[in-house]
C-alpha cells in the first residue's frame, strides 16, 4: 500500500504525524518504510534521529535516484534502517515483534525539480518495488502544490501501478486559515483533483482515496484544560463549533476524516517520535496523542473506511 501525506501549508504536523504513524506500524509488526518526498526541505531524518541524514544525506538519495541518468533505475535508493543508526536509544534495539522501519532520505541540497519523463519512469520502478517489500510505504510530499505531488500523481496513473493500492492524507490544523486551505489543496484550481484527472485518474475513485487528519486539535473537555476560566472554555467551545461548520463548508468535515491528533506538548516544543517511554515512563507526552497515531496507523489498512478507493 501506498500512502501520500500531504497539506497545503508548512506547520501543519504532517511529517512528524507520518513519522510517528510508520513508527506505530511497525511496532505492530508491519513492514514499513517512510520515502522523504519533501524534495525542498527533506528533514525527516531528525525526526528519527538518524545523525548524519537529518537534512538528508549528501549523495545517493532520492533525489539522486530520480534524476541521475547515470544511474540504472533498477537500482535502489538509498535506505537507512531506523532501528539500527537513530541516535535515539530507545530506538536503537528494533522491539521484538516488530517489522522493518526504513526510512529513504533525500539528497541534502538536491532542491524541488519538475518531473519528466525519465523521473516519472523511476518512480513508478520505485513504488513498484518497494510495495511489493513493505507492507506500507508512505511518502511525504511537500507542502502546496507542488511538483512532487504532480510527479506521484502522474506515477499512481501509470498502467503498471493501477493494481497498487494507493491512499492520500491531507493533513491540516484546526485553525481558520488551514481549512480552507486544505479544501482548497484537495478541490480547487490545479488541486489534487484536477492535476490527478488530468494525469489520467478517475476522479471518483481518486476523491474517495482522500482522508483529512486534523493535528493540533484542542478539545475544549480535556483533562489538560481544566485550570481555564469557564468564560475561556465557552469561548473555546464557540470556536470549536465555528471550525465545524468552516469545515463542513469546505468539505473537509467529519465524514471526510480519518483521523484526529491532540495538541501535544511535546510535539510543540519539538518534532520527534513519540514512545511509550515518553508518556509512562517519563510523563512527558500524552497517552491520547500516541492512541492517536495508532488509531490512524491501524485505520489506513481498513477497508471499509476507504469505500471505492
């Protein structure tokens, strides 16, 4: 299964929800690998903590492997084995029971590019390969309309990989200005839609492959909360309920999300990954904010929720 997570602004918690749902996958037991398409900031290594990939590697990442013709395209990207090298020490020993966790960096200083023909014909040997190694593979993309979402677009349409299934997250806060923008990144004008149509797509099947995840999102009732003046959590509870119908005029509501993750503070003060040392152990995170992550880890693989995708 491929998994494309994106969102139309920075700042949305798109990488580190991803990071953490992989990491949740595979301590389930699941074959994962996360593909760093954020090609003009690929910083997903310091979320795992891999040292000398934290801004990508210098040579031999995905950009490399996508647009260096003296490459063979049969030939693998670059991969890290997160259990083995992220500086991390509750990382290092991969826990019993649990699958792979690779993560496939981009070049350091590699730069968006706009895909051709060539780039696209290693992308799809790419998917092609790697779904049929790993249970999920999920690629970060950048954020807006970028090329890289044009790219693995144009991929997921190609004859070869139609047999693939593939799934979309388009992650956003729970803000008044980060709604509309993913309505607008998934709906509007050269949106996720109509650049996928216009690759070849069907556009039913593509729309109902969509999900929205909300991060960052304060519930008015949580135990957190509770030192508030009762005027703030009415206030607080008012523009919960503004956000609702906001979302709902943006298609972008309830029934169109697959998952909700709590602000934390954790991943306030700093992108990581978030294990269960971190919340019993050290009581540094939330216990909702990991049963978040494996609510969205374990709801990716459920069919019924992905009805005609």
């Amino acid at each position: 299964m491929l998994v494309f997570a994106a969102s139309d602004k920075g700042g949305t918690g798109r990488s580190v929800t991803s990071c953490n749902v992989v990491y949740r996958s595979a301590l389930a037991g699941s074959n994962v690998c996360y593909l760093d398409f954020d090609f003009g900031s690929p910083t997903a290594g310091s979320i795992f903590q891999i040292t000398d990939a934290a801004r990508g590697v210098r040579k031999g990442g995905l950009h490399s492997y996508l647009l260096d013709t003296n490459v063979a395209p049969t030939g693998e990207a670059k991969r890290i084995d997160v259990w083995s090298r992220s500086a991390r020490a509750s990382l290092r020993q991969r826990p019993p029971g649990s699958g792979k966790l690779m993560l496939f960096p981009g070049d350091e200083d590699g730069g968006e590019f706009g895909p051709d023909k060539e780039a696209l014909r290693r992308c799809v040997h790419l998917f092609q390969a790697l779904d049929e190694e790993f249970d999920m593979c999920l690629i970060d993309l950048s954020a807006g309309r970028s090329y890289a979402t044009q790219l693995v677009l144009e991929a997921t349409a190609d004859p070869a990989l139609r047999g693939v299934t593939a799934r979309w997250l388009v992650f956003h806060r729970w803000t008044r200005q980060h709604i509309p923008a993913a309505g607008g990144l998934v709906y509007g004008p050269n949106g996720i839609l109509e650049v996928g149509v216009d690759a070849g797509h069907d556009r039913e099947r593509l729309r109902a492959a969509i999900k929205f995840v909300r991060t960052a999102v304060v519930d008015p009732d949580s135990v957190e909360l509770s030192g508030l003046r009762p005027a703030q959590v009415a206030w607080l509870r008012d523009c919960d309920e503004d956000l609702r119908n906001l979302a709902a005029t943006w298609q972008v509501g309830r029934s169109a999300v697959i998952g909700t993750v709590p602000l934390d503070p954790v991943l306030q003060w700093r992108e990581q990954l978030i294990s269960d040392d971190d919340v019993v152990a050290r009581d540094i995170a939330n216990s909702s904010t990991v049963e978040a992550f494996g609510e969205l880890s374990r709801r990716l693989a459920v069919d019924d929720d992905w009805i005609g995708a």
